[in-house]
C-alpha cells in the first residue's frame, strides 16, 4: 500500500512490489481495528471504515476477520492497541520518504525503521523533516484495459475529481482528501472496485536517482513495506528513461 507518482517506477518495480498475502491482510486488519475505534463500528456513518471494508474485501481478506478486527476496535473484543505514527526520513540519493504505521510499540516500530534506513543508506529524520514536499491527497487506480480514458473522465469530474492521469496501464484519478471517499463510492458505483485506492503522501517535488542508488532505495522501500507495522510508504524519487533502460537490460 504505497504511494508513488511515476506509473513507469511502479512497473519497474511491480514483481518485488507485490505483498504477500498474510502481511497485506494484517494491515488491513489493523486500519479496520483503528478506524472503528475512532470512528465507530458502523460504515454508513464512518467514511474511514467504509473505506478499509471496500480495500479489505478487494484484498479477499475474509468476512469473519473483517467483522472481528471491527468489534476490535469498537472495544467489543480484546486486542492490541495500536497508535498511529508517521515517520520521515531521507533514502539514497537524498530521496524523501514518508511512512505511515500502525504499531502496538512505538519503541520496536522507530528501532526497525531506523535499522532499515540505516543499513541502505538513508537516514530516519524528525516529524516534519520531509513533510514539506508531499501533500495529502486522494488516489484511485483502474487497469487501463478496463475503461476508456474518456468515460472515466466524464464520470471522475462529476464525482469531484482534482486530476486523472494515464498510461498504456493504469489511469490514476487524484482528489483532495476531503472528497476521497465520494468519489471511490461513485466511480466503483459505475466501474466496480478499483485496482487501488487510498490516501497517499503525493510528492509535489521530485528527487533524480542515479543509476547507483536505485537497487538500494528500491530495497529499502521494499524492507519498510514488508514491515507488518508499515501501512504506507511514501517516496519522491524520479528515475530517467535512459536509467530505466539500462537497468531493464
């Protein structure tokens, strides 16, 4: 559950990016436990919840796992309590990275980050450090092969869309945070469930990597993901072509 801006990173990095399933379903877990405790137990009156049903179901995490994690949180079942932290750092090449988690030990979370930031060369920074070149938004991701790009146009600026962008992939519509949840349940009303959708840290500046960094920040990124505290990890690299094909070769 990681948030990029280049549909031609995400490709490249597509067979080690892959969760495996019992991690993926932990962190669904563990947003359906937060969401209901600080929201409430039901969907149509908690944007959030609704929102980690509809990522949960398209995981095929199971309805009997869906329903405890939510009893979880609303303090009709016993379980871990879990804080949500953000952590920001730099990786190799002076890449910025936000990460989000969901842990039940601040202390374990912070040492494991910083061993994995450490160890590929970047550096685990103060709340805010990087902050400043993200900004909160909305993203909803369909395989391109599925729908025109005319006809998800049409229906995403009717539904509060900021942007849609495409490739011969994905199209990818963005909004603000705000209007998320909105527009998810009216294009999946149309369109069925998307690819992905959540809540992202969106680069608003991005950093060049050289041919040198890019298996190291891509391990890292790969290390924090696989982390079963780690929901979202966030980055503003920028890799060329001409990198990109040499190290497709």
């Amino acid at each position: 559950m990681a948030g990029h801006s280049k549909f031609k990173n995400i490709m490249y990095r597509k067979g080690a990016q892959d969760a495996k399933r019992a991690k993926l379903f932990t962190k669904f877990t563990r947003e359906l436990t937060v969401a209901s405790r600080q929201g409430g137990e039901d969907p149509a009156t908690n944007p959030r919840l609704r929102s980690a049903i509809a990522g949960a179901r398209a995981a095929n995490l199971p309805k009997d796992r869906i329903e405890r994690a939510i009893r979880r949180g609303a303090g009709n079942d016993e379980g871990a309590n879990y804080e949500e932290i953000r952590y920001e750092g730099y990786g190799p090449g002076g890449v910025a990275l936000i990460v989000e988690a969901l842990t039940d030990n601040r202390n374990r979370a912070a040492a494991e980050l910083r061993t994995a930031f450490s160890r590929y060369g970047g550096n685990l920074g103060e709340t805010n450090s990087v902050s400043f070149q993200f900004e909160r938004a909305g993203i909803i991701q369909y395989a391109a092969a599925t729908i025109s790009e005319g006809a998800l146009l049409e229906v995403a600026v009717e539904e509060g869309a900021a942007d849609v962008m495409s490739d011969a992939d994905f199209h990818e519509v963005s909004c603000a945070p705000e209007d998320f949840n909105n527009l998810r349940e009216g294009l999946e009303a149309k369109f069925g469930p998307p690819e992905r959708a959540e809540l992202i840290w969106k680069p608003t500046t991005t950093t060049k990597v050289g041919e040198n960094d890019v298996e190291k920040l891509f391990r890292l990124i790969d290390t924090l993901e696989d982390n079963d505290d780690v929901q979202t990890v966030s980055a503003n690299y920028e890799i060329s072509d001409e990198v990109i094909t040499r190290l497709s070769t």
